[in-house]
C-alpha cells in the first residue's frame, strides 16, 4: 500500500505545483474581460457611427436610384426609403449583438490577450484607431461598391451563359433522333 501510495502523493504534489505555475494572462478570458475591452473599444459608440456611415451611404445608393428610376418611382420614394433604413437600424437589437460577441472573445482571446488589446486601444495611437475606423470603413466600403457591383454583374452574367449552354445540352440529349 506504502509503494502506491508515495507515488500518487508526489504525482498529486507535483500536478498541483504545476497548475498553480500557470500564468495567470493565459487563464480564459472572464465576462468581465471581455466587457471591459468592448468598453474601452468604445464598441458600442463605434458601433453608433459605422450604422451613421452605412446610413450615409445607403442614403446616396437610394438617391442614385431614385435619380435613375425618377419616372418610375412615387415621388416620396427616397423619403420612405430613408426612413425605413432607419427605422430598421434602430430598431435593430444591437445590445444583443454586442452581449453575444462575449463566448467569441472569449473562445479566441485569453485574459492576458485581452489585457494587451485593452493597454493598446487605450493609448493615444489605439484611441485614434478606434476613433478613425468607422470612417475608414465607411470609406473603404465606398471604393469597393463599384467593383463589387461590376464582379457581380460579370459573374451573373457567366452564370446565365453556363446556364444556358447547360439547357441547351440538355435539351439536345432528349430531343429524339430522327
């Protein structure tokens, strides 16, 4: 009993030396973590002014629209347009969103990664980050539109073509032989 017993007394001895050497920044990321660096992201405020952005752009995409479209539209087509997006976005839960965002920290951002993010966004050049981005974003998404726009045009028209060629085989595999 006494040659089994050592052993399972040192393995226990050691294995709790161990797990209390770990550091304690690779320890998984709290609730609280994950909230206090949302909160010095100001996750909530950035989010106000992305939703501000995406508005001023869907605002010109509905008045190009309307622009284009004038004759076939009612007259209060921007308008209501206008006012739906915001309705929608306001109402929108985005408190949940963001509350949702806390298991995905969580899975991927220790608590000592999270403490790092958090020192960098609080310094001056991460407050700048945090202040910029919604614009570079409303910016950068801009740019894209026309190429993402033009990449799906192509790429539907490709589309119809192989579908076409496609029913064209097919037919051609039923129709009878004469």
């Amino acid at each position: 009993m006494r040659r089994i017993a050592l052993p399972l007394l040192l393995l226990l001895v050691c294995s709790t030396g161990i797990s209390a050497q770990q550091n304690p920044a690779d320890a998984l990321a709290s609730k609280e973590d994950v909230q206090k660096y949302l909160d010095v992201m100001h996750s909530r405020e950035m989010l106000d002014k992305t939703l501000d952005q995406m508005l001023k752009v869907q605002r010109q995409m509905i008045h190009e629209q309307y622009l284009k479209d004038k004759n076939k539209l009612p007259a209060d087509f921007e308008e209501r347009m206008n006012s739906f997006l915001e309705e929608t976005l306001k109402s929108f839960p985005w408190q949940q969103v963001l509350d949702s965002m806390v298991p995905v920290y969580q899975k991927h951002f220790s608590k000592g990664d999270l403490q790092a993010l958090s020192d960098f966004y609080s310094s001056p050049v991460g407050q700048k980050v945090i202040r910029e981005l919604p614009a570079i974003s409303a910016e950068a998404m801009q740019e894209m539109m026309p190429l993402m726009q033009k990449q799906m045009a192509e790429m539907t028209g490709r589309l119809q073509k192989q579908i076409a060629q496609m029913t064209k085989e097919a037919g051609a595999k039923i129709s009878p032989k004469s």
